[in-house]
RNA sequence: GCCAGGGUGGUGAAAUCGGUAAACACGCAGGUCUCAAAAACCUGUGAGUCUCAAAGCUCUUGCGGGUUCGAUUCCCGCCCCUGGCACCA
C-alpha cells in the first residue's frame, strides 16, 4: 500500500491543472462544457493582496483558501468560475520595505512578484493565471491614470489648498481614511497637519449615493455599518448669531437646536476667520488681549491632530473680547476661542450649553461662564443638579426657561416647533453635514502611478491627453522621500519633468506627486476579465457610448469616439459585477468606499452602461482574523506563521483543511501546531480509506453495507448545505463523522465499503477543501478519466435515503430529560403513540407511577414533556 | 462615550425562527501491537455525588434577575474581551 506522499501528488496535479487550463474560463465565449447551470459566469473574487516582503502570510492564504472552495465549489455546481490574482505592489507599504532594505522599489518588486506568486501556486488556489495584474505594470497604471484624467475631465478632480494629514515618518500626505486614531494607518506614527495644494477627488458629491444604496447590499453589518458611520449623515440646523456692533456674524451648526436658549457663549475653532479678521484688523491697536490671542491660536495651530486629542480633558481657551447676539431671547453673549473646537466640523464654530453638553460644562466650569438649565427632567436628583450648575446633562425631557416652547418634549414636538420657528425668522437653516470628505489623492512618493497632469504658465492646469497615456514613473536613482513635502519626482530628469502644453504647445511642466495606492485598488476587478485579449476585443467603442451621458465633454472638446476603455464592454457585461467579493473587514472604509465611489463614476460616465447593478460588490464576504495562540499574528509577538513551512512539512492539502477548521470562515480562530498535525493524520486515514477502497471496489462494485450509504447521502446533504454557508468547520466535521462512521467495524465483525460511485461521491465533497487529495483519489478510482474532478459534477443526495431513518426523541418530565427514545418517522410525527411508548418505558415508569399527568407538551420530531404533578 | 461582534470542558470549538449543551477535533489517561520506542488502532475523558459495580442523582454555557413545561438561544440590569468610530458640536 502506497503511504500519502502530499508532496509529490501536489507537484503532479499542479501541473496537470496548468496543462488542461481547468481553472481558466473561457471569457469571450463562456461556453460550458458541462453542468446545468449552463454557463453562468461567476467571478468570484479575493481582496487584492500587496505583495508583502515576508511574502504570503498565513493569514492571506486563510483568506484565499476560504474564497478558494467556495469557487471551486460553485465550479462544481457547474458555474463558469472566473478567478482571477495579482498584486497590489505599488504604494508606500512596498516602497517603504524597499527602502529599508537598500533596494529600488522596481527591483523590490520583481524579487516580491516572484516569490509571491510562486506561493500562490503552492496553496493550491484555482486561479485563472493568464489574467494576473500588477499595479505597477504600465499596461495597468496607464488606465488608472486615464481614470484619473476622466475624473478631471468630469469635474471630480480639482486641486485644493487645505489642512491636510501629513505623516512625518512616510513624509507624505494621507486621506482621512488613511489616519486611525490619530496615527498614520500603515506606520502607526502620529500625524501632523499641514496646509498645502493637492488633488481631490470630490466623493463627497456620491455621499448621498453611497449612502442610499447600502440597503441593497448583501454585506456583513459590521461593515455596512462601519461606511454608514463613516459617511456620517446628520441633519442640523445653521443658526446664525450676530456679533455685537457688526456686521458680521458667527454661524454654529448643530443638532441639538432645541437647547438654543441655553447658549450661553460662543466658541470658535483656531482657524476661524474671525478670529483671522480680528486679528488682522488695524482698526484695533495692539492690546495685550490682542497678543494673548494671537500667542494662544499660534500655538493651538502648531498642535499635532494628536496633542489637540490628548488635551481633551483639561480644555484651554481665551476670550476674544467680542460679544455675539442670542437670535432666540437676545442674550448678549460671549465669544471664545478654543482648540477643542475643530476648523473642519460643522462650520467650525460651536455654541456653549453648558448645562446639556458635557464639553460646554467643563468649558464653562473653567473659565467661570454663565449656567442655564433649559431642560428639566423627571428624575429630581438630576433635575436639581442640573438647575444649580452642579452637573450636565444630555437626556430627553422637558423644554424650560424657552420661551413659548416652555413644557414641550425636548427631542418631541419642542424641538420640532423650535426649529420651524427659527427658520422661519430667519435666523437659522437646515443643514445637513457629512463626516465623509472629499478623497485626497496626491502622494509625495515615488511608488505610484504620475499624475497625468500638465502645468502651463498661460493655460493652468492641463491633463494628458489619452492617447498619450501612460506617463512613465521615470527610474530615478535618488527616490526617496527628504521630508521637505517635495515629491521625489522633482529630481526627475529635464526631459521628463519639462513638456508641451497640449492646449497651446508651449512649455510646461508636469504634475510630480504620485496618486495614492488606493485609486489602483479601486478598479483593478474591472480590468482583470478584459485582460491578455487581442487587440481586437480592446476595442475602440465607437458607437456604443455615443448616447452616453458624459457630464463635461464638450467643455473639453474631446469626441466621444474617441473613446478607449480599459475594458472590452462585451466581457465586463457578461462578468460584472463581481458575484462574490471576499476579504478581512479592515477594507471596511477604505477599499470598499473607493472601490463602490469609483463605479458609480463609470456607471454615470456611461462606460459601464450596459450593467444594471448599482454596485460593484452586490455580495461581500469578509472572513475572521487569524490569530496565533490567543493572540494578534504580529512580527513583534514573534508568533508570524510562515505557511512555507508547513506546506513543506504536510502538504498544502493538510494547512489548507486545518485552517477551515479551527474556526467558523467568519469569526477566524487560534491556529495551534498540533491541530495541524491532527489534520494531517486524519488526512492519512482518508488516503487509506481509499487504497482499500480502489482495492476492494475492483473486486466488486456492489459490495456495500447499505447503513453507511445512508450516512453518505446525510453527509452529501450536511457538506453542499454547510458549504454553501461559507460554513467550512461544520463542513468538514461531518465528513469527519463519516471516516468514524466507515471504519467502524459492522457488528458481526466485517469491514464496511462503498460502491465506486459512492466512494467518487465522497472525495468530491472533499475537493473544495483539499484539490490535490481529492484529484489523486479520483484518478485512483477512475484510471481512465481524463478529466479533472474539480469540472465534474457536485454530487446529490437522494432525500429518499434518508427517509426511513429513526428519529430520536428525548422524554421530559417536568422539563427535565429523563430518556432518550428511538422511534420510527411516523411515530416521531403521533401523540397518542408516543404517549403509549413512555407510559411503557421502564425508563420513564419509575416517575409517572406515583403521580398525575398534567399536561403533556409535545412538539413533532422535536421533543415530548409531560407534566405531572 | 457610541456602534458592532463575542464570552460555552484542560484547549480550538459545535448547537441560537426556544426543544437531548459540549458535535467534530486537539490534548490527556489507560490499553493492544513491539525487546523498546514511534506510528497505527481500541477504550475513557464537563464538574460533583452515590455505588464493589451497574444504573442513577445534582450542578454546569461571563454575573444577577425575568418570561416559559423547557433558555447557550428571548427580555431587563451589570462585568469582561475583540474590532470600528469619536473633543462630531
């Protein structure tokens, strides 16, 4: 008997499936060569990898392995299973690796190219190999910076001076998105803030279009969740205050108008005008409250976004010596200055209700402002510290000291009725505000796609005209970022930094910051189908998109016909949306928000037409974290697991398998060794399941004991339903239960076997979790079939199978278990008769003998409960 | 602070439209085989209690209450862990 060698079976069939291209749809035709589900594209897609520099982690092949049998089991279903892999190498990540280990980014990447994807052909994953992509391939980078120019040319691309996040360690600007808590998302370093022109994309104009459509998505809450929060939609009011002996006036925006009788000061943000005007002004002369401001905002300014956070309890302020005008009772209040109040939310100002907010209280208790209650509550011993100053608070209750709104609901009608009023007096508005902000997409990197722009003296800004695409990151020896917020690309040779205006010829100068690595991301699953097609599929469109809706095109002259996409429009038509998207949930805003934004753009642009969906991912998974004994996978913890090794030891087949066991797909779990090497015997014992079983079943083909060819189908039916669910552990638990259930011996001592055909059933249900077992299996059991048994048919069970078998029921007295009985379908489904049964039970006897039945609860197939006093 | 997810044996975990808690596995203990060991296989394995033994009984899903014939599952109030958001006005 042959011992299971995982090595040298992985190495036969990994080159059988690249000779037979088992794994590579035909995307033009889809043609289908078996199954009835005709045809049917499926992409199913796994989140981009970045390529890192430890090469392929164990937590990216657990991601990729759980998105890889779910293909391979919608292959099997009959699905044209589109697969497709590449890297995500461009960006500060892999630049930054590069760097550090004295390497040029380019040549990085071809070293980390390498050594990934001979990773990715290890684990055994049904990837379609002619369409792989990288980021940093001209062929790719050409189009995301033609994405960027039809961005321009649609008015979504502008140029902004602004504050904006500058990491000191990466030296260069991040998106919101891109600063956690404070800290640079990819270094952890705290960031500064910095005023500088850079490019936007204006994704706050699709706030409202992100928003509306996530009820249509079939997503994880948490995530949905996290981009609702994350586009942060809020209704408030604008109310206006005016300043006393001014014209001017200070606009707060809130949420909470109905406590607008208890403003008792106004606080503005550092960066307020008006505190530049008062400053600014000559009318004034220099007082010492004047440079005490000016001291106090020179400093608050120079605060890191982190400092600023880290004061949160101890609030500092200064008094601006200007007055403002409560629009509702005519208070005349005071205006202050403090940091705690941040120049880009709301509008930058806020207004003081020290009894009802808890910043206000501290603030007010601080520098000895004026208290008043105006909502009172029904608890008393909040009530009354609330009215004598002693504390805030910010519950629901009843509007005082407010007027004619006097005993309304606060949150009720009060708040309602106060906010018609203010409006219609005109001293406030509706305004609705968004957390989202518009998406900064500048770099002062080297790593990345040119910013296909065009600088020219008499002209402005100009983008590269497409056919002129893609503008070459110049190999430059001296990349690295010096701190001084310049883009590397300045050092860039005269010959590529100087060129034509395309407007008017003359000379000009090109853009030198790079796009950020998320624009590359966020469109890479619409190249992937399209790619490695003869130029006759890359078509030009001409007439397709002549009806197109395209926002400025005659604004800048450029014909429709012109037209080039990065895709053909058949082949996306067939295969987009993506069917099911899998990935970690630390895509959640970032990606996800991008990836969607962008769609939307080419589906108003009219380049995506002739697709119905609204969105890009209509089906998102996201998978656990993988953790190593009880803790995060960190290089720091020293608990990284390298799947090298393991795959070398037991095979990709054993890792493959144990890690959709240790856990549920969606939760992920603790990876231990020794689970590993578990999963490894119980891989050995199917593989001498099956020796024995080609041996026995040449012999004869009908020998089989007919209890396990019931457990069989009950298994069939467990594996299809559980796997369908993304729920692997369960899934191969009960294909564990059938290796117990087969080598257990019959009672009279003999050896159970299966038909072929069964046996063939069997080790399909496994070929999701282990391709290369189940391959070997398959063409042990059939010799002569030249096909692989990941194109063939997923096996169904025969409900009539299962319909004889016995029903267990357990017997409660009092609700309380006191046996067990094993009964025949159509008993399980009678009172009567399973009352008779019990009454009969010796098991049961000994506590009804003595005493009454009361009531008997009896639920079919489920439970019976008699109650008996 | 807010939002989401979670807390179950020695360990990873199953089971939640309320119905036998601990499937499956790891580990451990004992055994078979062996000169011995490994491998493989068999048996046992939530805790307590009673018993020579068998059978049984009691308790047990973070803590405290509640609803119910019956609660890991539903409701109320807490505690802890993980992730996301946050001086958001």
């Amino acid at each position: 008997m042959d011992i299971y060698n995982p090595k040298t079976i992985e190495s036969h069939w990994r080159k059988f499936w690249l000779e037979k291209r088992i794994y590579q749809p035909d995307l033009t035709k889809g043609k289908k060569p078996f199954g009835k589900t005709q045809g049917k594209p499926y992409y199913n897609l796994m989140m981009f990898p970045y390529p890192s520099a430890e090469g392929l982690h164990v937590g990216n092949m657990y991601a990729f392995t759980g998105a890889d049998v779910h293909g391979r089991f919608k292959r099997m279903q009959g699905f044209d299973v589109f697969q497709p892999i590449g890297l995500d190498g461009f960006g500060i990540h892999s630049e930054n690796y590069a760097i550090k280990v004295g390497r040029h980014p380019k040549e990085h990447a071809k070293i980390s190219e390498k050594h990934f994807y001979e990773q990715l052909h290890m684990i055994g994953n049904g990837f379609a190999w002619d369409q792989k992509l990288e980021t940093y391939d001209p062929d790719y980078y050409r189009w995301t910076q033609w994405l960027f120019v039809q961005m321009y040319k649609h008015g979504l691309a502008y140029r902004k001076k602004a504050m904006v996040n500058w990491c000191p360690s990466c030296k260069t600007v991040l998106s919101d998105e891109q600063v956690e808590g404070g800290v640079c998302e990819r270094c952890k370093t705290p960031t500064t803030r910095k005023e500088t022109e850079q490019w936007f994309f204006k994704i706050t104009a699709y706030a409202d279009q992100l928003l509306n459509n996530i009820p249509k998505l079939n997503w994880p809450k948490k995530i949905t969740i996290a981009q609702q929060n994350w586009i942060g939609k809020t209704k408030g009011l604008n109310i206006s205050f005016k300043i006393e002996g001014s014209d001017a006036k200070i606009v707060v925006w809130t949420k909470f108008w109905e406590t607008v009788f208890g403003v008792t000061f106004l606080v503005v943000a550092p960066e307020h005008q008006i505190v530049a005007s008062l400053l600014s002004s000559k009318s004034k002369t220099q007082s010492p409250k004047l440079e005490e401001i000016r001291n106090y905002v020179g400093k608050a300014l120079k605060k890191t976004e982190q400092k600023r956070k880290a004061g949160e309890k101890d609030k500092t302020g200064v008094f601006t010596g200007i007055y403002a005008i409560n629009p509702v009772n005519g208070q005349k209040i005071p205006v202050w200055i403090s940091d705690y109040v941040l120049t880009d939310v709301g509008t930058g100002a806020v207004m003081g209700v020290p009894s009802h907010d808890l910043r206000d209280f501290d603030f007010a208790k601080k520098y000895d402002l004026e208290i008043k209650q105006v909502v009172a509550y029904s608890d008393q011993d909040i009530d009354v510290k609330v009215k004598n100053g002693q504390m805030a608070y910010e519950g629901e209750g009843v509007l005082v000291n407010s007027g004619e709104f006097k005993g309304l609901s606060a949150w009720g009608v009060g708040k309602q009725k106060m906010a018609d009023w203010m409006i219609k007096k005109k001293s406030a508005k509706w305004k609705t505000t968004y957390h989202l902000r518009d998406w900064l997409i500048s770099r002062q990197r080297y790593w990345g796609p040119p910013i296909p722009m065009i600088f020219c003296e008499k002209c402005g800004w100009q983008p590269v005209p497409e056919d002129q695409l893609p503008v070459l990151l110049p190999d430059i020896k001296d990349f690295q970022p010096k701190g001084d917020g310049k883009s590397p690309l300045q050092r860039a040779p005269k010959e590529w930094l100087e060129t034509v205006c395309p407007k008017c010829g003359g000379k000009a100068k090109r853009e030198t910051d790079v796009s950020d690595t998320f624009l590359d991301s966020a469109w890479y699953f619409l190249k992937y189908p399209s790619i490695g097609l003869n130029s006759k599929l890359e078509t030009r469109n001409s007439k397709q998109f002549s009806k197109s809706k395209l926002v400025n095109s005659k604004h800048f002259g450029f014909r429709n016909s012109d037209l080039e996409l990065p895709w053909n429009p058949e082949i996306t038509r067939r295969w987009l949306p993506v069917n099911a998207y899998i990935g970690g949930a630390e895509h959640a805003v970032l990606h996800l928000l991008y990836a969607r934004f962008v769609w939307m753009c080419f589906k108003d642009w009219g380049y995506l037409s002739s697709i119905e969906s609204d969105e890009p991912f209509p089906f998102l998974f996201s998978h656990g974290l993988i953790i190593k004994d009880g803790a995060k996978m960190s290089k720091s913890r020293g608990n990284v697991v390298n799947p090298d090794e393991y795959i070398s030891r037991y095979g990709a087949d054993a890792l493959r398998m144990y890690l959709m066991f240790l856990g549920s797909y969606d939760q992920g779990g603790d990876f231990r060794n020794t689970g590993m090497a578990g999963m490894y015997r119980f891989l050995e014992r199917v593989w001498r399941m099956f020796q024995k079983q080609v041996q026995s079943s040449k012999k004869n083909t009908e020998q089989y004991n007919n209890r396990l060819n019931v457990i069989l189908h009950k298994t069939i039916k467990k594996v299809t339903e559980d796997v369908a669910k993304f729920k692997y552990n369960t899934a191969i638990a009960a294909l564990m239960e059938f290796m117990n259930a087969y080598e257990e011996k019959t009672p009279d001592g003999k050896e159970k076997t299966l038909s072929t055909d069964d046996a063939g059933k069997l080790i399909k249900l496994m070929a999701p979790f282990t391709p290369y077992l189940a391959e070997e299996i398959w063409h042990n059991l059939y010799p002569d079939s030249l096909e692989s048994i990941h194109t063939s048919l997923w096996p169904e069970y025969d409900p009539k199978m299962l319909e004889g078998e016995q029903v267990e029921i357990p017997v409660q007295i009092n609700g309380k278990t006191r046996a067990v009985i094993s009964v025949n379908p159509p008993v399980a489904k009678s009172q009567p008769e399973m009352v008779k049964i019990v009454m009969e039970d010796q098991r049961t006897l000994q506590y009804l003998r003595t005493k009454k039945i009361v009531k008997i609860i009896f639920v079919a197939n489920k439970i019976i409960n008699l109650i008996v006093s």
